[in-house]
C-alpha cells in the first residue's frame, strides 16, 4: 500500500510525467504477459522472470518517449558530520577484517 500511496504521488507531478508514462507503458505490457502466461500456464517465480526477460530482450526502442536528462541537486544539510561520522565508523567497524576492541571504542 505504501508503494501503492509513493507512487501515485509521483504520477502527479509534472516533472515526471513522462517518465511516468515510460513506467505505466513497461507495466502495462509486463502484466498483459504475465496474465496470457498465468491463464495458460500458471505463474511461478521462475515463471515471471522468464516473462521479464522475455519482454526486455523483445522490446522495442521505439515504444518509450524519450525524456529529458532528470536533473537532481544535493544540498548538504548543516552539521552532517553528525550523521556521517558515526555512520562511516559503523561501516568501517562491522565491515572490516581488523580486529576492533569493542571496550574501547567510544561514538560521540
């Protein structure tokens, strides 16, 4: 349902239109074959990825709109080492091969 609710707010916003339609157009094809598949042969995983893998190798470049390059700013927030710092000695810590003496380590 979240998915559901994210989505839809996305379809209203005119900076995305196009490429909302490119996704509806995908969706749309993707489910006409998997219900032909399940009405005459079931559906499993495997199934439904065969009908996925079928329908990008057949795809037609000419079926989606080309759409402009999306455009995306990143704006650092104030303080972010705050969130930053912790989190990359938390990566480092839980992904590193060294040994780390637990009782001395200390997060501020």
């Amino acid at each position: 349902e979240y998915v559901k609710q994210w989505y839809q707010r996305r379809v209203r916003d005119p900076t995305l239109s196009e490429h909302v339609l490119n996704v509806e157009t995908v969706l749309g094809c993707l489910s006409e074959r998997l219900e032909t598949k399940t009405e005459q042969e079931g559906v499993s995983v495997t199934g439904v990825q065969e009908v996925i893998e079928e329908v990008v190798r057949q795809w037609p470049s000419d079926r989606l709109q080309i759409t402009p390059v999306l455009k995306f700013e990143y704006i650092e927030e104030a303080e972010s080492e705050e969130f930053f710092i912790p989190y990359i000695w938390t990566l480092i810590f839980s992904q590193s091969t060294l040994y780390w003496d637990t009782s001395r380590i200390t997060l501020r």
